[in-house]
C-alpha cells in the first residue's frame, strides 16, 4: 500500500566534498515553509562542516586510537611479565 506524503526534498549534486557524490536532504515538515534559499545555507553549512571534521579531525582521532592500543599493549604486556615472573618464583620455591 502506497501513502501519500508531501515532503520537501532537497538534493545537492555539487557537493564540493571528496568523500560524497551526492546528498539527499529530507526537510521536516515543521521547516518546509522555508525558502529555498534559505534551505540550500542550511545544506551548505552541513556540508563544510562535515568537510571540516573529515578532515583533520579524522587524523585526530586516528592517533588517538592508535596511541590507545599502543598504550593497552605495553600495559598488557607488563602485567605479563610481572605474572611470568611471579609464577616463576613462587614455583621456584616449590620444586
């Protein structure tokens, strides 16, 4: 069963980002009475924003995540050890 809907719809071929071809925006129907100028500014400023967070932000958080798992190795490993080494005196003793 097809519904009948109006929505306002907006689609941005141009989108000026390296990452996205084409955008399509569904405008909610408490803002479908804007102009449309005033709805393609809202569409570009989401675009260079999102253009601003792809950017270095992504590389951000790239090292982040790796200077975590860095850190989680090396603690993981030390744990190790100190275990190993635990283990190696206490039946040391024993034996």
């Amino acid at each position: 069963m097809v519904k009948g809907v109006n929505k306002t719809v907006i689609e941005v071929n141009n989108t000026g980002s390296k990452v996205f071809d084409r955008i399509v925006f569904y405008v909610t129907a408490q803002y479908g009475n804007l102009s449309a100028k005033e709805l393609m500014k809202a569409t570009e400023s989401f675009t260079f924003q999102f253009d601003k967070r792809s950017g270095r932000g992504y590389k951000k958080l790239r090292r982040r995540m790796v200077r975590k798992r860095v850190v989680r190795a090396a603690l993981i490993s030390a744990v190790s050890v100190l275990v190993l080494a635990a283990a190696f005196f206490l039946f040391r003793k024993i034996i």
